[in-house]
C-alpha cells in the first residue's frame, strides 16, 4: 500500500476541523456531577466559573452557554444540519417548530436546519444518586445551495435500531462499527431526513463510531477518488497506519480510492469516520447560519429578526423535561414516540 494513503496528520482541539460537506464536529466529553431536584449542578458546583460563557475544563465539565443547567439555550440555525451523536448521557431538545425529545446512551438526533429553526441543548442532570458524564459529538452537515430552504426537519435515530457490525480478524480480535450514515459493505445505515446531502447514496456520505479491540487490525473499505476522508482517533493509545504509528488525538486526513487497514495498538481505541463527496459550493457562514453568500447571511440574519424562525414558545430559554429517565421525541406534527 502507498505511502500516499496519509495525506495529513494533525492533533485535535475541541473543534474538530473537517472538510466539505462537513463544516465541523465538536466533541463534548463532561463529567457531570450528581443533580439537584431542578437537574441543575449543586448552586455551590457553580462558583468560579464564567456562567453563561463557560468553555473552560474545571473540575472535568464545563457549563457551555447554560446559567443553570449546562448546554446551549435557544439560539438559531439556517443552511445545514446537525448530526448529534449522544455515546454517554442525555440531551433535552426543544425547538421553534414545536417539537422536543430527550435522547441519550447512544441516540443519535439528524436536524435538518433548512430555512430556519431555533432550538435548545440542553444537558439534563437526571440522575441525583450518582454522576452523570455526558460524552457526544455533533457534526455539522452542509446542504447544497438546492436546499438551503428546505423545511425544517427533525428525526431520531435510536440506539436499538442503529445497525452494530462485528468484525473479526484472522487473529480473533473484534473490531465494532456503529454506522450513523452510508454503508458498511451490504449494511445499510437508517435513513436521514429527507433533505440530507447523506440521503442519495451517491454522495457517499460515511460517518462511522469504529471501537479497536487491542491488537485488532480493521480494513477501511476503498470508496471514491473525490471523497474527502478523515478518521479521527479520539481515545486510545496508537494505532498504525501505512506502516506510520500514529497517537490518539489525532485527525488522520486518508485517501478515498483506497482500502486502508488500520492495526491498533495494545489498548482499545475508538474512531469516529467522517468521509463524503464535497457539495463543492462556496461557503459563507456566520455564527449559527451557513450560506453561499454573504447577502444571504445577512438576509439570515434579517429573516430572524423579523420571524424568529417560528417565535419562541417555551417558558424559558433553556427548558429541560420531567426528571423520568425515558428518552422520548416528540414531532412538530404531534407524533411521539417513547423508549425506556
């Protein structure tokens, strides 16, 4: 295999730097503490921190955006979608158009922003006996200039139906892929919401959470010459590549036209793939809004003002749901659906 398989190496920060058509991943890994009876942090848990604009890493969490609860409060999107994959604890989601849900322990929530909606991120601490770590990733999808208006869509992927391959190599080692979007040789990811650039299989849009026994060794399959691949190795200790040993917290930049096999190391290592034919648009983003132009931005910006994207009626800006634990979503269109 050539060399040329690893096109770039660099180390990850908290914004995870991607390629079109993703704009970016964040990932959230937080320590949260037991909860009060309002799923609040302990007021006393609180003290030191910048509250409202809390990104800093104390004592294992951080706050983000909340005052009281952590998480993001209402705030706006147009132009994208938001792929939130939730590995450990729960989010609270609530929008303009109505709907609201609470996932967790492995949900994953596809948002298809489109013409514009705001909602809330909020990150319930349900659990008053015990801690309540929260481990996600979102990834912002782009939408092609085609889309950029569609309606808004909201649609939850759940743990138990997301397909779990198993691989097993000559050496008996288990290697696991959780398949969020694409495929995985005959295994079909569910479906996106309607509008995705995931959803015509010929964008070959893959986004993969691959979990390495120790010494497993895997096979990337071979996908397109025009895709963008990158492999981002966020837990774990090495893995080798091409005959190059690469540390965890690295964003690995691949070839698309070729398979590649990837040996781990002799600790568990966990991946996440992000990989996809670029929208090859131009791209103007502002804040929460991702256009092609900046005359759309700033129309963005102006529609919001004057619509509020669907207004706001919830009774704060940062609403969480009842303390059950049942993971819940409720659509615009009255539909609920329930699990345990």
């Amino acid at each position: 295999m050539s060399k040329n398989s690893i096109l770039k190496i660099e180390k990850l920060d908290f914004m995870w730097e991607t390629e079109d058509p993703f704009l970016f991943c964040a990932h959230h890994k937080d320590n949260y503490p037991k909860g009060n009876n309002k799923l609040e942090p302990p007021s006393s848990e609180l003290l030191g921190r910048n509250i409202g604009n809390d990104f800093r890493l104390k004592d294992g969490w951080r706050m983000y955006h909340g005052k009281t609860i952590p998480g993001f409060p209402v705030h706006p999107h147009r132009g994208f979608e938001t792929v939130t994959i939730v590995l450990e604890g729960f989010v609270d989601h609530s929008d303009s158009h109505g709907a609201a849900g609470r996932y967790g322990s492995g949900d994953v929530q596809w948002m298809t922003a489109g013409a514009g909606i705001q909602h809330a991120e909020m990150f319930p601490l349900i659990y008053n006996d015990k801690d309540n770590p929260l481990h996600l990733f979102q990834i912002w999808l782009n939408l092609p200039k085609k889309d950029k208006f569609t309606d808004p869509h909201y649609k939850m992927l759940w743990a138990e139906d997301i397909p779990v391959i198993e691989e097993i190599d000559e050496n008996e080692k288990n290697t696991t892929i959780k398949l969020i979007s694409g495929r995985y040789n005959e295994i079909k990811a569910l479906e996106p919401t309607p509008a995705s650039w995931a959803k015509d299989e010929k964008n070959n849009v893959n986004i993969w959470i691959i979990k390495m026994e120790p010494d497993a060794k895997f096979e990337l399959p071979a996908s397109s010459s025009t895709i963008t691949r990158n492999l981002y190795y966020y837990d774990g200790e090495s893995i080798n590549i091409d005959m190059s040993a690469i540390n965890s917290s690295n964003r690995i930049k691949l070839s698309g036209d070729r398979a590649i096999v990837i040996t781990n190391g002799n600790k568990e290592s966990n991946l996440l793939l992000l990989e996809g034919e670029p929208i090859n648009e131009p791209v103007a983003a502002y804040g929460p809004f991702v256009m092609n132009t900046m005359e759309e931005i700033n129309q963005a910006s102006m529609d919001y003002r004057e619509t509020g994207f669907g207004g706001w009626s919830w009774k704060c800006e940062d609403p969480v749901h009842s303390h059950e634990k049942t993971r819940f979503a409720k659509y615009s269109d009255g539909t609920v659906e329930k699990r345990l």
